[in-house]
C-alpha cells in the first residue's frame, strides 16, 4: 500500500511548515491549504515556495471556504490541522466535511501543545484549552487530580519538545494503527525536566551559578490576572506546566494515550542540553 496523501492545513505557521517538511522528508504526498493572502506576504511566500520545490501541492483556499474544503479533501487520506489557538474553533467546518467526504482516514485537530482534557487552569486560560477540547469532542462525536505544587519549589516537571521533532513524530503516526483514535504523548528522555534541573543545566554549561529569584504560586496567579489577555498566557502556559503539572502528573497508558518516544524510538530527537548547546 502507497503512503497517505496528507492535507496540511496552516503550512505558513511555524509548526505547519515543520509538519509538511517532515511530511515530503518521509515521502508522502504532501498538499497544502494555502489563503491568497499567503502568496503577497513575503516570509509567507518563501516558504511556500519552499515546499513547492521540494515537492508539496499548494491549494488555493481557506477554513472559511467550503468549496475549497470539499475540494482539498477529496484528494487526500489524511488531514493535520496547524492553526493557530486563536482560530482552533475554526475547523468547525472542516471536520463536518471530513465525516461527509468518508474518504478520509484520519484527522488530525490542530491541538498540539497539552492534553485539554488534563490541564487543570480552566479558571485562568480564558477557554484556551476548552476550545481545544470542543474541537475534539466534535471530532470524536459520530455523523448524526493531583495536589498542586509550588513554583517556587521549581521541582515539577514539564516537557520540551522543538517543533521540528513535533513534527517528525506527527507525521509517523498517520499510518500507524497503534495512533488511531488515540491522543500521542511526546515526553522523549532527556527533555522532560523541572524548572531547577533546566537551571543546574545551564549552570554547568556555562560554569557559572546564576542568582536565583524564587516566584512564589501567588505572586504567579496575581501576575496572570494583573496582566491582559494575551499577554498573560505566557504566564498560564507557565503555571499549567510548572506549578501544576499538567503535563506530566497522569501515566500515558492508563489514560489511554500512547508514548511517541516508546513507538517510534528510531526518530532523532534534540534534547534539552543539545539545545542549550547551540546558546552557547
């Protein structure tokens, strides 16, 4: 059997580009959803010439479009969704016509980053996780806790992934009946460390001990709802991650996910101290 013909749609985003690059790299045909705006934009249209070189189909159209939809589906197996969060609620058009085409094989929603179903902060992320979620639950429908711990312990856990590597794991799933249905978790070793352990890193990477300002949980949450939306999710993304924990407090398979580093240990990955190398 051929590889999957796989739609990308948000290609000019950072971690589309990656998806569709890891897509060619592994000798997929490669299509590309693809606004006309993208094409007068000048770092938008060097990457879609990019991927236009190296092989990718580029398709005129947009989430908004319907026509252009039905049209993109229909020549392809497989759809990954790389949108940005803000407009996550836009492939609410998209799955309807993906259930409606039946040729599709799998989709995949535009919900990297943490499991919506396992953060804990929905007081605080201003419905950012439950969109994700409601996208999900859309999906899956058919056609008709952990005590929390201080930052200033800086002792919990969270994950580090480049998108690039994000990306090569991602695509060796489409074809994969292991992935079907299922939500892939990516906690590869040497890149799932606390916030004191990424520090001591660095220290001895540049042999020097740092000033240490410990922020404690409070003072955190006030800065979050001191500082306007969106330029607080930065914080969120920090105290879902490591104050928390909501990347790693659960076990992957008895939540029913799947561990990418244990089903595809061939792929080459950038831990967190090869990273920090190239700061050097």
């Amino acid at each position: 059997m051929g590889k999957s013909r796989i739609l990308i749609i948000g290609v000019t985003g950072n971690l589309g580009f990656e998806l569709a690059k890891a897509s060619i790299a592994a000798s997929h045909p490669t299509f590309g959803l693809v606004r006309d705006s993208a094409f007068s934009n000048p770092d938008k249209s060097h990457k879609l010439q990019t991927l236009s070189n190296a092989g990718a189909t580029l398709l005129k159209g947009s989430l908004q479009d319907e026509a252009s939809l039905i049209q993109a589906i229909k020549q392809v197996d497989v759809v990954i969704c790389a949108i940005s969060s803000r407009q996550v609620l836009d492939q609410k058009l998209l799955i309807p016509l993906i259930k409606q085409a039946g040729c599709i094989k799998r989709f995949i929603p535009s919900e990297f980053g943490s499991d919506p179903d396992k953060t804990r902060i929905s007081d605080l992320d201003y419905n950012f996780y439950s969109r994700k979620a409601e996208i999900r639950r859309l999906a899956l429908r058919p056609l008709q806790g952990t005590k929390s711990q201080y930052l200033e312990t800086g002792n919990v856990k969270g994950v580090f992934v480049k998108e690039s590597d994000v990306a090569a794991f991602t695509i060796n799933t489409v074809d994969d009946p292991c992935t079907l249905n299922k939500v892939l978790y990516l906690r590869p070793p040497g890149n799932v460390y606390s916030m004191n352990e990424l520090i001591e890193t660095w220290e001895s990477k540049i042999k020097k001990k740092l000033e240490k300002i410990y922020v404690p949980e409070e003072e955190l949450l006030k800065k979050i709802k001191e500082t306007p939306y969106p330029d607080n999710m930065a914080f969120v993304f920090i105290y879902s991650a490591f104050v928390k924990g909501d990347q790693t407090y659960f076990d992957i398979k008895s939540s029913g996910g799947v561990d990418g580093s244990q089903l595809y240990p061939h792929l080459k990955y950038t831990t967190i101290s090869k990273y920090l190398d190239t700061l050097l």
